[in-house]
C-alpha cells in the first residue's frame, strides 16, 4: 500500500485576513446581496490576477461588514499564498 509522506503535501502559508475595498456611490441604494455581489467580484479578479500572490477565499456571511458611513466593504477572509509559478529560460 502507498502511503503519502510528509514533504508530498504542498506546504504553502496560509492564514485569515481583513480584506477591505471601497464602496461605489450606488452601493447606498444596493441590498445585501447586491453588497456581496460587489465583494465577490473583486476577490474572484484578485484569485486570476498572476501578480497577486494569494488566493482568496470568498468570506462567511457574517464576516462581512458593510460601512456606508465610510464607504467600505470589509470582509474577513481565509487565503493561501499562490504556489511559485516555474520559471522559464
């Protein structure tokens, strides 16, 4: 039988952190899911972005806070660092 080692998992930092990004002027008349969308979109264009060294995971519903006031979306979000992208000659 085959058994996985240690070194064969991919052993990459991994954490949670508070994302933060600004509201659009029409974020004042949007829903919350309407809110959510707007937070999907940019952590979805992050994830594809190759200079962007996590990926992101989308937040938990209630790790999502939405101040109008100041006008920012803030989310608490787990990510893991991007593997090293191989080197061409």
């Amino acid at each position: 039988m085959w058994m996985t080692q240690p070194d064969d998992y991919d052993h990459r930092p991994e954490s949670t952190s508070l994302f933060e990004w600004p509201l659009s002027a029409d974020a004042e008349r949007m829903s919350a899911g309407e809110l959510l969308d707007t937070l999907f979109d940019p952590i979805r264009r992050l994830n594809r972005e190759p200079a962007w060294p996590v990926t992101i995971l989308p937040p938990r519903f209630g790790d999502v806070i939405v101040d109008r006031q100041r006008r920012t979306i803030s989310a608490l979000c787990m990510w893991k660092r991007k593997p090293e992208r191989a080197k061409e000659d």
